[in-house]
C-alpha cells in the first residue's frame, strides 16, 4: 500500500560503538494504513546487496526501545504509530563500506482479520551509506 515510503533515506549508517563498528542502521515506516502492535508484524526481512541477514541480527527500536525478533513477537504494549520511522540495526560485524547499496525490505504484517501471511510488503531501493 505505501511501500515506496517504507525505506527511508536518511539515517543509513554504520553503527559504532567504543570505536568499533557493530553493524548498520536503516530508517523504515510500517507499509500498512495504521499503527500496529509490534506482535503483528510476523515477519522482517533485510537483504543488501543480495545477503539476507537473520531475524537474529535484526533489532528493531521504536519510542526509546529496542527489541529482538522473538521479543517483538511477545511484545503485548508497544506499537508503531504509522508514519513513525522505526530504527533497525543490522548487526554485522565492520558493518557496510561507504557508498551506494541496494536494499530490499520485505514486511509481513498479520492482521487477525487477514488470511495466511496477512499483508505483505517488499520495496527495493539505492541508498547511500555515508560516514
């Protein structure tokens, strides 16, 4: 429905930490017409450059918290306002190298009221990773 917003442009990033890079970060919005509780989103895919990284490298933050796949899937509280970036940070160790790369995100999204997979989303695009 809105995949073309779902990847931001800005803040794709490195993250480091005590002089050491952990991975990176992307910006993303929920494709769906509303917020939801984060226990329906069933499943988040990050692919760069042709590598799928795990849900085990994915940490999801939104509104100051940070979340594991499996944890998100048991969250009964937190929900992502829509139109509210959320922050995932891909953990891989010396992160990516500065410059274009393309990014493919896959959102599946269960509604109780959708059948099978519930609403999916996918969105390739270039971003640029800067220091």
């Amino acid at each position: 429905m809105f995949e073309k917003y779902t990847l931001v442009t800005r803040g794709f990033q490195n993250v480091v930490e005590n002089g050491q890079v952990l991975g990176f970060q992307i910006k993303i919005r929920i494709p769906y017409y509303r917020g939801i509780y984060l226990a329906l989103i069933n499943s988040l895919e990050i692919t760069v450059d042709g590598q799928k990284f795990s849900p085990s490298q994915l940490r999801f933050s939104i509104a100051g918290r940070t979340f594991t796949m499996d944890e998100m899937a048991r969250e009964e509280n937190a929900r992502w306002p829509f139109g509210e970036p959320a922050t995932v940070t891909v953990l891989k160790p010396e992160g990516l190298a500065l410059g274009l790369h393309e990014v493919t995100l896959e959102q599946a999204i269960k509604p109780a009221y959708m059948p099978g997979r519930g609403f999916t989303s996918q969105i390739t695009r270039k971003l640029t990773l800067v220091a």
